[in-house]
C-alpha cells in the first residue's frame, strides 16, 4: 500500500491548523465588523500602529503572507483612507504603507472589538490553553527559512 493511501485528512497539520485558523477567524472577524473591518485589515493596521511606516515586502514577511494576498487587502484600507501608499524614501521602487488619522481611529474603534474576540476565544478555549497555543504557534512561524521561502524570494 501506498504511503499516500494511508494518510488520514485527520492526521494533516496542514488541514488542522488551517480549519483552526479559520474558526479563530470567525470569531475576530464578526467582533471587528461593527467598525467595517475584517480581522486581517485589523492586523494590519495594528503592525502599522506598533511599527510605523513598512514597506509593502517587509509587512508581508512581518505578517508570514504573500505580497500579492497583502496588496488584495491593502487596497480597501486605501481606498476608505485609512492607510496611505508612497514610493519609499529609501528606494523610490518600494511602496510603503503610512497609517492615517482615520486609520489610527478606526484601530481604535475595532480595538475593542478584538479585545471581545481574545476574551471569547480564552473563553471557550481556557486562559492557560490559549496562552500555550499562541506559545506554540509563535514556534512554528519563527521556524527556519523553508523551501518555500526560498521559491517566493526567487520569484519576479
């Protein structure tokens, strides 16, 4: 028998992590909604008001997310005005996202939204649960540089 016909989808960490991650959410997504968000743009915003102006390409590797998946969900934030893209000072080439006045309200609105999602996510899951997991899934992302990071750097 082959290897591949004795794998079980419940045995994959691929499909684990990612049903686990769809449900976490879930739950940010319908708690940061009420200010006109989803999680994701939350996320970036925060980065942004934690670490100030990025590049397109540092906010990416900062997030563990495809430059092309960033630019579909920066491209909203703009357009309402809630970040801005320029040329970096650095290098004209490079685009770099500033956070707004209006962005740095809006954080601020959905902040309490996702405060609601930590507590019912440590809810339902436990403190201490919850606490050991974002540990564990913290390792993971600070794994070393795979293949795949090696394939999307030599990319165009």
């Amino acid at each position: 028998m082959a290897a591949a016909n004795r794998v079980k989808a419940e045995d994959c960490y691929c499909l684990a992590v990612r049903q686990a991650a769809r449900y976490v959410t879930q739950i940010y997504d319908e708690c940061v909604a009420a200010v006109g968000l989803r999680s994701t743009q939350f996320s970036i915003l925060s980065k942004l008001t934690r670490k100030g102006p990025m590049t397109i390409n540092a906010l990416a590797a900062d997030m563990v997310m495809d430059r092309t998946t960033l630019g579909r969900n920066i491209l909203p934030l703009e357009r309402e005005g809630l970040i801005t893209i320029t040329p970096a000072a650095s290098d004209r080439r490079s685009k770099e996202l500033r956070l707004t006045k209006a962005g740095e309200a809006r954080f601020q609105a959905a902040a309490e939204g996702w405060v609601k999602a930590q507590a019912r996510f440590e809810s339902s899951f436990g403190r201490d649960r919850a606490s050991e997991l974002r540990a564990l899934l913290h390792a993971v992302v600070a794994r070393e540089p795979s293949v795949a990071d090696a394939s999307r750097s030599s990319r165009p």
